[in-house]
C-alpha cells in the first residue's frame, strides 16, 4: 500500500483534473459532484456504494494497486482516479 494516499481525480468535460487525499471526505465530495447526473438507478446504487460504502477507501487503494487507473462509469460520462505521484 502506498505511504502517500494523493489522487488525480478526473471528471472530463464535467470538472477539470483536481489532486486530492484519498478518504472517506474526498470520495464522498466526488460522489456529491456526480450523483444528480443522468444513469441508471443500478449504476447509481453502484456508484453510490462504491464511492460511500464502509469499504470505498480500501477497495479504490486495491483497484489502484492492480491497474494504474481506476475508471468508473457514470451514465454517458466516466471519474478516472489515478495515483497523483505514480513515480513514487
């Protein structure tokens, strides 16, 4: 696991690219930035629980370590969350 829990937090064409701690705030300020936009009740729960849930911390540290970018669908659009500093 990483020492340092920065990440690039994409939006494309909804916020521009923004660094951020990985917790539980910063991934509940993502999920407030996407909720209301247009997807499927399913994706919605999905990425509800993904971004909130009482794990979302650990798993997204998790999907990071087995691919350099974790990218999460939302309706038309995607989050694409990176390591910030991946040379380290």
């Amino acid at each position: 696991m990483r020492a340092d829990h920065d990440v690039l937090v994409e939006l494309p064409g909804l916020r521009p690219p923004a660094v951020h701690t990985l917790n539980a705030d910063a991934l509940e300020r993502i999920w407030a930035s996407v909720r209301h936009l247009p997807m499927s009740r399913f994706e919605h729960h999905v990425l509800e629980r993904r971004l909130t849930g009482p794990c979302a911390q650990r798993d997204v540290i998790r999907a990071l370590a087995d691919h350099p970018v974790l990218t999460l669908p939302v309706g038309d659009r995607e989050i694409r969350i990176s390591w910030a500093n991946p040379a380290c």
